[in-house]
C-alpha cells in the first residue's frame, strides 16, 4: 500500500510524460538477457539467444508485532514482516539450435519466463 499511495503522490506531482517510463519500471516484469549455451567444457557446440526473467520490485512491510506476540515472545518477536519477491509465475521451454564444429547442428530445450508475479519468496529453486 504505501507503495502505490507515493506512486499516486509523485503521478500528481509530475507531468504524466515524464513519469511514465519510470512508472513502467516499478513492479515486477519480464526482463530479456542473452545466454550462452555450450555443450560440453569444449564448447564444441555452441549458441547465443534472447531469453526472459522477471526483475523488479515487490511489496514489503514491517508492523510492530501484536501485543499477543510479544507477550508469547517475551518481547523479543518486536517486529513483524511481510515481504514478496519477484518470481517467475509460468516458464515456457523453447529450442535453442547449437552450432557445432564441422557444420553439424544440436538442439536443445531452454526455460524462459513467460509470466511474472510478486509471489512468496525463495531462496533457490535447485
Ligand atoms: C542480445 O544480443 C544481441 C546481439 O548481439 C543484441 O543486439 C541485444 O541487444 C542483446 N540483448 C540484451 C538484452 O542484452
Ligand atoms: C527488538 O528486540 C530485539 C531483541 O530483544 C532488540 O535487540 C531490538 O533492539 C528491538 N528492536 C527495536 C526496534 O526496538
């Protein structure tokens, strides 16, 4: 909430023209990169390609706990937080060609964001 309430503060104050490329960056959002594929330590096949992640900002929030909890935490819980992290909400696969050496071609499935979302936060996937 406070987020949005100095998004809207700012939007008054500025000229909508000069705020909204900034504007279209706050939240969370597909964000091309280019990676580079080898087959092996070699690097005997080989490809470069245009993929999306998700980049951005999520809410965050922290409350003084409620009394109840600092009373079960003999007031050592003094702080309550609530936080989301940019994530990918649906990945898609798609074929990257590797080019190898003596003309030959390999094709292998690569992930890619397709949607994105301001969800739970984890550490890591593997
Ligand atoms: C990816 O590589 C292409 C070709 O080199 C380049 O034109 C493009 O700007 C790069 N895209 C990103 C997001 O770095
Ligand atoms: C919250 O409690 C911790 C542990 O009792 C204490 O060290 C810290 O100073 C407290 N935080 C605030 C903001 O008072």
């Amino acid at each position: 909430m406070p987020r949005f309430f100095w998004a809207a503060v700012f939007s008054c104050l500025l000229a909508t023209e000069v705020w909204a490329p900034k504007a279209a960056r706050l939240g969370c959002h597909l964000h091309s990169f280019n990676v580079t594929i080898r087959s092996d330590r070699q690097g005997a096949c080989r490809a470069t390609r245009a993929v999306q992640a998700c980049v951005g900002y999520c809410e965050s929030s922290a409350f003084p706990s409620k009394y109840s909890v600092l009373l079960a935490s003999s007031f050592k819980h003094n702080i309550t937080s609530v936080s989301q992290c940019c994530t990918i909400s649906q990945m898609q696969t798609v074929k990257l060609r590797l080019r190898c050496s003596l003309g030959l071609q390999k094709t292998v499935d690569i992930f890619t964001a397709k949607t994105c979302q301001c969800d739970v936060c984890r550490l890591s996937r593997y």
